[in-house]
C-alpha cells in the first residue's frame, strides 16, 4: 500500500509544495513511516474501524469467558498451522485469573460487565489484530425486546461483527432458552444484504408495463463466518469412559483398549450432538447468513483428562484457525445443507444427566 494514498486526495497532487511538506513530514529519510500528531487525522484509512472482529454470544455460563481465556495456551500447542497470540493488556489479565483458578488459587466469576479483548494473530505467514466482544450472557439470554430498545446505539453497533460466536453448554445446553432468544437476536443483528426481492404477493406487471415487480430489500446477517461452539466436552468425554470402564469391568476385558480422551472426543458427531441438545438452528443461522462460512465445533477450555500434565485446551486452537483465516480441522466441521449427514464413524456420546 501507498502510504500517501492516505490523504493525497484531499491534501493535493504530488508536486503541489503542500503535498511535498506534508510527505516529508510524514516519512523520514530512511522511509520508515514516523506520522506526526497533526497528520494522524489523514491517515484514518489505514487504521482498522471500531468494530468488533469477533462477537462471542452465549447464555450465563456457557463457557464464553472461559475460551477467551484459554486462547493463548490453545496457540501453543502444536498444529497443522503454526498459531502465535500476543494477547493486549484486558486478555492476558483474562489468561492470569484462568492459570489462578486452574491451580486452586482464584474462584471463577461470571462475567459482569462487556468487555472487548484485543490481540495479534500470526496464522502461518499471515498477520492479524482483532477485537473480540464478550459480555454478560444474561443481556440478551433470555431475549427482551424492551431491554435491546433501552441499549444505546453505540453498543447495537458492536454487534456488527466481522464474525460470530454461539457458545452452547454441552452439558446444560438451554434448548428453551435458545429456541425463544435466537430467532429475535438474528433479527436485530440483520442487515440490508445490497439486494431487492421481489414480493410473493405482488402480481407481475401488466403486459408492456414499463415499471418493475414490486420489491422489497432482502436482510441477512453481516458476518464473514460463524461459529457454532459446543463447550465442555470434557463433561462428555469423562461420562463416556465412565460408561465404557463399567462395560469393561463387564465384559472382563474382552472389550477393545479404551481409546484416548482426544480420540474419543474426536469421535463425537458436532452436528448430532447440537440437534438432539438445541435443536435444528443450523438451519436458521444458514438461512440468516447464507452467504456465510458455517460450522460447529467441540471444545474443551480447560483440557481433556488424562492428555498429559500441560494445559491443553481441546478444539480452541482449531477454533481460532477457522475464525482467522476459514481453516476447518477437527473438531471444527463445516456445514453444507446439501451434504446428507454420514453418521457412519461417529459415536453417541451418553449426556451426564441420565
């Protein structure tokens, strides 16, 4: 990019000597960008807009402060494409109360306030900064119409997102909650999608009639990708080999090794697990945003038992990829509505409650 593409518009042709003194002033002599305080105002082209990057939604207690937290650990394990977080100040304070109560010296509190985490990404050979909104579940789960009415313009806004997160509780999913609350938050979060369609109702024009069908704009949601994310496996995977040692002990041994925690974990179906949990919303969300990249995910933020004494977050690393760059690796698994489902190498997992 041309730096000086930032204000020659506005600010004359090259030649023009109050072009030639705001460059030198703007460049040293070695070329490296050294922006005065008074030219910071014609250079907001290359400056990212305020909203967010990634918007993360989710009822009280779904597990949404807790990704965040485990973000820069997840970006040290070893993947299929090298992950480096550098997190900003609010993020790793995050990461410090989660290392704390991972270690018996801090309690977990629920989130009370909205708060916007930032930090680079390096995704392989690519760079990124982004913002990530999280905030209270119960500001919007469950949804109220005089509540979103009450909320200033300012905050509506942040909800414009490049991406969006729905943290799901695998392990206390809320289908009422989500059945009642996702179908008005997806109408708020609707944009005009830049199109005009035409009305069921509307008769065509006459024959030889030189005015159009009536129309109407279409609507959708603004984001590039979104992601379903069921958390807590963890819960899953230990209640599996509970069930599958007690079939053991039964059997007396004749039953196969039991497999590893991941490889257990791995073996869920994603899509199965949020239909029989919440319901068919990947239908709706595709619907909302048919133009976006969809998936589900799995994860687990404070790691699978019995995968080693590290901390090693399940499907967070994965996550991340997919929301940065579109990347899918197991456990994320895109959704595409005209793929029958093949259920062949899956497992059922037992839900905790029965």
């Amino acid at each position: 990019m041309r730096h000086e593409a930032a204000f020659e518009d506005d600010h004359g042709e090259p030649g023009d000597e109050t072009w030639d003194e705001r460059r030198r002033a703007f460049f040293s002599s070695r070329g490296t960008v050294k922006p005065s305080p008074d030219l910071l105002g014609h250079v907001a082209r290359l400056v990212a807009e305020s909203r967010n990057d990634c918007l993360i939604l989710g009822p009280s207690g779904a597990g949404k402060t807790a990704l965040l937290s485990s973000l820069g650990q997840a970006c040290a394990v070893a993947g299929s494409t090298e992950l480096a977080l550098l997190p900003h100040e609010d993020l790793a304070a995050l990461a410090g109360e989660a290392e704390a109560y991972r270690h018996g010296a801090g309690n977990w509190q629920p989130t009370g306030e909205t708060t916007t985490y930032g930090f680079q990404l390096r995704a392989g050979a690519e760079d990124f900064f982004l913002k990530v909104q999280d905030g209270p579940g119960g500001l919007l789960f469950p949804f109220s119409p005089a509540y979103w009415d009450a909320l200033p313009e300012t905050e509506k806004h942040a909800y414009a997102a490049a991406c969006l997160v729905l943290c799901i509780d695998a392990t206390n999913p809320r289908p009422d909650l989500w059945r009642t609350s996702l179908p008005p938050l997806l109408a708020r979060f609707a944009i005009s999608s830049g199109s005009l369609i035409p009305r069921l109702t509307a008769p065509p024009p006459a024959r030889g009639a030189d005015f159009p069908r009536l129309l109407t704009p279409g609507r959708q949601l603004p984001y590039q990708r979104v992601l379903v994310v069921l958390t807590q496996i963890d819960s899953l995977v230990q209640e599996a080999f509970r069930h599958y040692k007690a079939g053991y002990r039964q059997a007396r041994g004749r039953m196969p090794t039991p497999p590893s925690a991941t490889e257990l974990a791995l073996q869920i179906d994603p899509f199965r697990l949020l239909d029989e949990h919440v319901g068919a919303i990947l239908g709706q969300l595709h619907a909302a945003a048919p133009t976006a990249d969809l998936a589900v995910t799995l994860t687990s933020a404070w790691g699978l038992i019995g995968t080693g004494g590290g901390w090693s977050p399940f499907g967070v690393r994965e996550a991340l990829l997919f929301l940065a760059t579109g990347e899918c690796c197991e456990p994320v698994v895109r959704y595409d509505p005209d793929i029958t489902a093949d259920e062949s190498g899956w497992i059922e997992i037992p839900s905790p409650r029965s």
